[in-house]
C-alpha cells in the first residue's frame, strides 16, 4: 500500500495554484495600462498563452527528473536568463530566432521527457540557457511603454517560478501514485503541440 503524499511535498502546488488563481482576477480587474499595475499585467501574461504555461511547466517537470540540486538548479538559470533575455527585448534589439525557440524548446523538452532522455549537466545548462532566452525575449519585446521595466519584469519572474513550481510538483505526485509514464505521456502532448506551432 503506497503511503499518502506528506502534506510539505504538494503544499507548494496547492500555493502556486492558489495563487495564479487569486491573482488573475484582480488583473482582469485593471483596465488601464500604467506602472500600478505592470506587475500584475505580465504575472499574467505566462498564463494567456498556451505555449508559454507547456514550457514552463515542463521545465518543472525535466527539472523534477534529477537528483539532488539539479532539481532548483535548472529553473533558477532558467529565471535568471530569462531576465536576462527580457531585458534585451525591452531595449528593442531585433532578435529573428525568438519566436521560433520557444516553439523548438516545447519540441525538444517534449521529446526529453517522453524519451525520458538523461543528457550531461553541460547541455541541459545549455539547452536552458536557449530557451529561456527565447521565451524572456519575447516577454520583454512585448512590454507596453506605459509599464516600468521592474514591475514587469518582476510579474513575468515570478509567474515562470510558480509554473516552474507546479511541473515539479507535478512530477513528484506522478511518480508517487501514477508512476511515470503520465510524465512521458504529457511530454508527448508538449512535444506535439511544439510541432504543430512549427507548420507555417
């Protein structure tokens, strides 16, 4: 008989949840663009595209898949570039490759998970490193003019750590009661979706 999940492991989920849930309301709330409410204008915006919600929680749900520190290790790079990449699309500095990276980084982490596909540390670092760039540059390319940089930076960062959360709890709780193949099965769903993004 399998033991109940304790309550520390799915708290941060339930939190997550909570939160993405509360907040989207009072967004919606706002009507007018303006520093007041930058922060939550981008929290959101993760949460408006399909695309964007795949990733993120994929890369929890890769992430989960290591050992040890390797667990935080891939969604802090991926927050820290990601900034790093929304900064230069705030600046408006032209970047053809955007947009298709975000659509091979739901191929290709939709393909790692299925497979369950274990590469060295130094590619994984890479492959997160491209596509967190691809998805921050496209969030700051995106940023109205009317919302200060910090506020919106700071929405998007903390939207992709709490999708981040809720694939690596995600993943915990599969391999707890479901065992793995729904984390395979949900890369193949990510990785198909990535594929269809792909045909003009």
């Amino acid at each position: 008989m399998k033991k109940p999940l304790p309550p520390v492991k799915f708290f941060p989920l339930l939190l997550s949840i909570a939160l993405l849930l509360i907040t989207s309301p009072l967004v919606f709330a706002h009507t007018g663009d303006g520093p007041h409410n930058g922060w939550l204008h981008e929290f959101t915006h993760p949460l408006s595209e399909l695309d964007h919600i795949l990733a993120m929680v994929a890369i929890g749900l890769w992430a989960a898949q290591g050992h040890g520190r390797i667990v935080w290790l891939f969604p802090l790079i991926f927050v820290v570039v990601m900034g790093l990449g929304g900064l230069l699309g705030m600046i408006a500095l032209l970047l053809a490759f955007a947009e298709y990276g975000i659509m091979f980084s739901l191929v290709i982490l939709g393909a790692l998970l299925a497979w369950r596909k274990h590469l060295p540390l130094s590619v994984n670092v890479l492959l997160i490193v491209l596509f967190a760039f691809s998805h921050g540059y496209a969030h700051g390319s995106e940023m109205p003019s009317s919302i200060s940089l910090p506020s919106y930076a700071a929405g998007f960062m903390l939207a992709t750590m709490l999708l981040h959360l809720c694939g690596i709890d995600l993943a915990l709780l599969c391999k707890k009661f479901a065992g793995t193949r729904w984390i395979r099965f949900s890369g193949i769903i990510i990785g198909v979706y990535g594929g269809f993004l792909l045909i003009p």
